[in-house]
C-alpha cells in the first residue's frame, strides 16, 4: 500500500502569516492545474512513453548521482566533478528545505495517475520539483562552463559538443516533462524547480575557478566555510506537519558536499605518491586499459555501497545504546503519531546518523578510494 501525504485538519501553529500565504497560493495553483495534468495523461499516455519517462526519473535520480559523480572524480576530471557536485548536492539540499518549508501536495491521485519506478517520491511534497531543478541546472552548468572554453572541462570539441550539449537539454526537458506526464508534479512545482536549479547553477559556473581554489583549496577556510552552513541550514530547518521525507534528502545531500570538502582538503596534505597533483587523480584510458578501468569503477561503487550499508547499521546500534531512552521514545507508537509537527522527526536518531554517513561517502570518493588504489596497484 501506497503511503500518502495527510492532511491538516486545521492551520497549525508552524504557519507564519508569510508561510500561511505562499502555501495557500502554490496550493491553489496546484489545484486549478489538476486538468492540465489529467489531460496531458490522456492526451499523450502510452506503455512506451510510460517506461520511458519512468525510466529517465530514475536515470537523473539523484540517488543515480550519488554513484554516478564519483566516476568524473576517479576518470581525473577533479575540477568538474567538484563543482557539479557542489550544485548538484546543493539543489538537492535546498529543494528538501523548501519542499518542507511550502508542504503542498503533488497532483491528487485519482484522478491523477502517478507512475514511477521509485515509490518513496510519492511521500514527498511537491513544490518545487527536485528533478526539474538539478536537471536543469545540471544541463546549465555544463553550458557555461563549456560556452567559457575552459580547457579543464572540454570533453569534445566543436561539432561534437554542441551535439552533447544538445542532448543533455533534450534529455533535461524531457525529464521536466515527465513529471507532469507521470502525475509527479504540477506545472507550478516545474517552474519553481527549474527557477532554482537556475538561480543555483549560474553562479556556480561563472564562479566556478575560485569557487573551487577557496572551498577546497585554501586550506581549512572552505571546508569550516561549507560546515558552518551546512549547520545553519540543518538548524534552522522548518517544521512540518505532514508525512514526509524530504528532510532525510536535504541531511543526507549537505553531508556529502562536507565530505568532499574535508577529503579533498586532506588528500591535498596526504595525497598518494603515485599522483602527480593534488586536483584531480591521473586517468588515462589507452594506459590504464578495459580490465584496469572496471576493475576500478567496480571497485570504488563497491566501497561507496558497503560503506552505506555497514555504517549506517552500526551507527544506528551505537546511537542507540548511548542514546538508548531517546530511541525508544522514537520508536513508540505515540511518536511515530505525533512527530510530524514538531522537530523531534528531524533530529531523531535515524536522521542524525545520516549526517556520517554521507559525509562519508564523500570522504571514501576523494580520499579513501585513491588511495585503495594506490595500495593495491591499480
């Protein structure tokens, strides 16, 4: 059975009167455009379009990120997969906040249809779309940064990139598209999602030079920079009263924005021997061949898997036998009633271990994995 987003009963004391305002407007936007949304499923439904652009959800997951970005860190494009990462990470965090922040619901479904392979997007508030904001934002980046003629970030040349770049748009509108067209989203969801991947990735890459010397590069002051946000952000998150997990997306994506800080920081004191810089790993196909290559990404995605699993298990059993009455009272009938309303949901045990956790899986990409390489000669 699907889980849903319940509805208040009544205004909760957590709605400003600004709060109160933007909710009541997007909600009502979401709303009026219910038809919309019913007659691009009518118009358009096929079983090829609806693998399609299920698949392609799944494809710009930021979950598929989460192992994807890791390749252009271990491929030797260090400067590109910081910075992508920076503003991946980064709209994912801020959506979550803002998501928690607005709580509307997605299209009601019936009479909506909502089609999608990962089931957990279902228990998310609407507005805006995260999917539309990194997709965009992603496909922005990679423009400018490319348009800029910066030598570091050019795959292809001439003919070829506009060919990439092209692509990458096509395969990003589609996305946002598809969002509509799988009942995910609202028209209004999309236009916020895609005005803050906007906002987010333009001054990211036409920064992108000294944002990456300061955050990682300049000693200490980037990473203590990237943390003392990082604890802005997850303090100041807002309250909610509906069922939802929003929150664990913005704890979890900020998290690994710090690990890559701290490790990039640290390999670039204790980097290995066999690396001739401390930006980016040495890469080279012809050199390295298919067998070393695989055995490589192979190995790295395995570490990154195993770390999540094993760490966030045994930081959960040491949390809580510290932690011991606060996990019960987490796991009781009443909390898991009431917690929505309230910040206990947020700080609770299960969230706050994710804070390691993923900043461990940045940690492991820039610092541990290199040198797992270096020790077993490949």
């Amino acid at each position: 059975m699907k889980r849903s987003i319940s509805k208040p009963k009544s205004i909760p004391s957590i709605y400003s009167p600004t709060r109160l305002w933007i909710r009541n407007f997007i909600k009502s936007r979401v709303d009026k455009q219910l038809p919309v949304v019913i007659s691009i499923q009518r118009k358009f439904r096929t079983k090829a379009f609806d693998f399609y652009f299920k698949l392609v959800a799944v494809a710009c997951d930021h979950v598929f990120f989460t192992y994807m970005l890791p390749l252009l860190f271990w491929f030797g494009y260090g400067m590109l997969a910081r910075g992508l990462s920076v503003m991946v990470l980064s709209t994912v965090a801020l959506t979550g906040l803002v998501k928690d922040y607005v709580m509307t619901e997605r299209p009601k479904s019936p009479p909506a249809v909502k089609l999608s392979f990962n089931q957990s997007h279902t228990q998310e508030f609407g507005f805006p779309s995260t999917h539309s904001a990194y997709v965009v934002g992603t496909a922005l980046y990679l423009t400018i940064i490319n348009i800029t003629n910066n030598e570091s970030y050019s795959f292809y040349t001439n003919l070829s990139l506009y060919f990439l770049l092209a692509g990458l748009w096509i395969l990003s509108l589609s996305v946002v598209f598809g969002r509509v067209y799988c009942g995910m989203h609202s028209p209004i969801d999309l236009v916020g999602g895609v005005l803050l991947g906007t906002l987010l990735s333009f001054p990211l890459a036409i920064n992108s030079k000294s944002l990456d010397n300061y955050l990682f590069f300049e000693g200490l002051r980037g990473p203590f920079t990237i943390s003392i946000i990082t604890a802005l952000v997850l303090y100041q998150h807002p309250t909610f009263t509906e069922k939802c997990i929003c929150y664990e997306d913005t704890f979890s994506a900020i998290s690994v924005i710090n690990g890559i800080a701290f490790g990039t920081y640290l390999f670039s004191i204790y980097k290995t021997p066999s690396e001739p810089s401390i930006t980016s790993l040495y890469f080279n196909y012809q050199e390295f061949g298919f067998l070393r290559t695989s055995t490589r990404i192979i190995l790295g995605v395995m570490l990154i898997a195993v770390w999540k699993t094993i760490a966030a298990s045994v930081l959960r059993k040491l949390s809580g036998m510290v932690f011991k009455n606060k996990l019960q009272a987490e796991q009781s009938p009443n909390f898991q009633l009431h917690a929505f309303g309230h910040s206990g949901v947020i700080y609770s045990i299960r969230n706050l271990v994710r804070i390691p956790v993923y900043f461990g899986i940045g940690f492991l990409v820039v610092f541990v994995v290199p040198w797992v390489y270096y020790i077993i000669g490949i």
